[in-house]
C-alpha cells in the first residue's frame, strides 16, 4: 500500500497491509488486532499514547519506534530488524508489557543501540526477547528500564546471537574466533576454547571486562560451519527491582559436521545485569558450544550483575566451557562470574555523618 500523507492511515489495523511511500508516521495511538502490519524501510513510528498489538504483528526495518504511553504485546511479534538503513531504536515512555509475545532485536554495525523503556518491563506467560548482536562487527544492545519482571515460562534468549561462526574452512569472527583447518577450533570470551587436534584450528583466547561484558561472544572455526557466538544480554535497571524466575540465556551454539570437518563450538556471550535488587529463582547462562565431530568446544562466557540487594535471590549462574567432538578430551574453559553488592548510598552518608560527629565530638 503506496501512502503519501499517513496522516490518513487509521489507527486500528485488524487486516494485513506493507505499506510504502513515506518515512515518518505520529499516530495519536496505535492499535494492530489480529493483523500484519510491516513500516517502509527506515521509517519512524511515533505513537503519541498507547501502541498495542492484539494477535498482531509489527515489522520495522531500519527505522525507529517511539511511544508516548505503553507499549503491550498479548500473542503478539515486534520485529524491529536491523535492514540496511541502521539499527532501529526503541523507546516507550511508559511500561513494555508482554505476555504471549515476542519482540525480536538485531543491532547493526559496531555501536551500542539504546532500548529505553521508562516505566517497567514485565514478560509472562511465554514471552521472550531476543536481542541479536551484529554477527560481523560486535554491534550491541543495552536495554535501559526502570525495574524487570519475568515469569518462569519467560525470559531473554540470545543463544546465538553473537559473533558468527566460520564457514567452510573459515575462522569464526569476534576477538575470541576459534581457528580453522581440519578441524575447527573452538572460540573463548570468559574462558579460552579448545583447540582442535592434528591439523586443526587453535582455539581462541579470552578477551572483555570480567566486571563489565559488553561484547558478545565469539564464533568457533570451519570445518564445515562453526558455532555462532552467544550475544549480549545488557539490561540496566537501577533505577528500579528485578524480580527474575525465567531465563537469560546467552549461550553458544554448536559446532556442525561429521568426521573430516568437525567444526568449533561458538563461545558463550554476555550477561550484565544493573539492578536496584535482585529477586527471584531464575537462571543467568553463558555457556560455550560443543564442538562438532574432532571440533574444539567453545569457552564459557561472562556474566556480572551488579545490585544492592540479593537477599531474595535464589537462582544460578552458569558459564561452562563445553565439550569438545569425537575423543579429542578438546573442552573449553569455565567463563567468569562476578555478584558486585554495592551499598546503598544512604548508608554510606549516614556512616559518614556519624563518624564526622564522633571526631567533633572527640575534638571538642
């Protein structure tokens, strides 16, 4: 559907449309009910309310998404794909609510894209996001929010999502990019991957911030096509809680082929997690790939979460490194956790008033 003025397109949608011919539309709200809705490429969508989708689907491509009030997916996918205008950026002035929905994310190019969100973002009832970084250069994501709640059945999967794996007898990419020959060796992050044996690729190094992972991991060596990397999970929250009974996952991917070009296994990727307190039975995982048949494993990755309070956090946290294929023994390496509990500043202060009277008082 060719539009000029999308002044004149209406604000519910409950039939499928791809609609072209302008570059910027600013609905007052916006309402898509068991329908398919796909923007030009590289528009932006301004919704000055509510935007909600209903049994629906929105696909931007390149382009940018704002909302004035909150954004609501019930069985529901946002596609905001990365196309070759630039990454799309995301912003809800209210609250990101999903239940049964999908909203799915791609970076492009080497840059750090913003996903704010300025009330709460809350996933049930099988809802996920999946933040993929770009497979050539490292682009990530960072979802900014002002508290988290996921369900057990919810959660963020970037399994795969990070550097890509090589392809026929190539090495994988990323700074930690297992070798290739052979056989492909497997790719590091938080922990080193394994090499392969005889005339195999080497496995690749560790690299990043223990404290701070900001990078995705690392695709393994060809053989016949390695494991991507695990990508980046990257949500800060301080301004609010996040109570987590669902899943981060950001492992990699296996290693493909047989005998005579096992491929490496892709690294596990990064977790960082900024929150005011952490609550919740959830699970935080960045494990490497296995290595295809005589492929080395890929290393685990990184995960850190920085917090004020855990006092109600019973989850896991799980970065191992994986087996590599065949009877090679070839295993990657555990990746790194890091738990910061930082006080609360109103603590600090008090100490600090206290001690500044005891030595007046000492003084005088």
């Amino acid at each position: 559907m060719y539009v000029n003025d999308p002044t004149v397109l209406p604000t519910t949608w409950t039939s499928d449309a791809v609609l072209a011919g302008f570059t910027s539309w600013a609905p007052s709200q916006l309402s898509i009910q068991g329908a398919s809705l796909t923007l030009p490429a590289a528009a932006s969508l301004n919704v000055g309310g509510d935007l909600s989708l209903l049994n629906g689907r929105l696909t931007l491509t390149g382009g940018s998404l704002n909302t004035g009030g909150d954004l609501t997916l019930t069985s529901s996918t946002l596609n905001a794909n990365r196309g070759t205008g630039g990454t799309p950026s995301l912003s809800v002035s209210g609250d990101l609510l999903m239940t049964a929905g999908v909203l799915n994310l791609a970076a492009r190019d080497a840059e750090t894209r913003l996903v704010t969100i300025g009330g709460q973002l809350a996933l049930a009832s099988n809802s996920w996001i999946h933040p993929s970084s770009d497979g050539t250069t490292g682009g990530v994501l960072r979802i900014v929010t002002n508290g988290m709640t996921i369900s057990g059945d919810s959660g963020v999967d970037a399994n795969g999502r990070g550097f890509a794996g090589g392809a026929s007898g190539t090495a994988g990419s990323g700074p930690g990019a297992g070798g290739a020959g052979g056989y492909g060796g497997g790719a590091g992050y938080g922990g080193a991957g394994a090499s392969a044996p005889w005339s195999g690729g080497a496995g690749g190094g560790t690299y990043g911030s223990e404290l701070s992972p900001t990078l995705p991991g690392s695709g393994g060596g060809a053989g016949v096509a390695g494991g991507a990397g695990g990508g980046l999970i990257w949500i800060d929250s301080m301004g609010g809680a996040v109570s987590l009974d669902g899943l981060l996952s950001a492992n990699g991917l296996a290693g493909q082929g047989a005998s005579g070009g096992g491929s490496g296994g892709g690294s596990g990727g990064g977790i960082l997690l900024i929150a005011q307190s952490l609550a919740g039975t959830g699970s935080l995982t960045a494990n490497g790939g296995a290595g295809g048949e005589w492929g080395g494993g890929g290393g685990g990755g990184r995960i850190s979460v920085t917090t004020k309070n855990v006092d109600a956090w019973f989850g896991t946290l799980r970065v191992n490194g994986a087996h590599g294929g065949g009877y090679t023994n070839a295993d990657g390496a555990a990746g790194t956790l890091s738990m910061q509990v930082i006080p609360e500043p109103a603590t600090g202060a008090l100490v600090a008033l206290v001690g500044s009277l005891l030595l007046r008082r000492r003084r005088a």
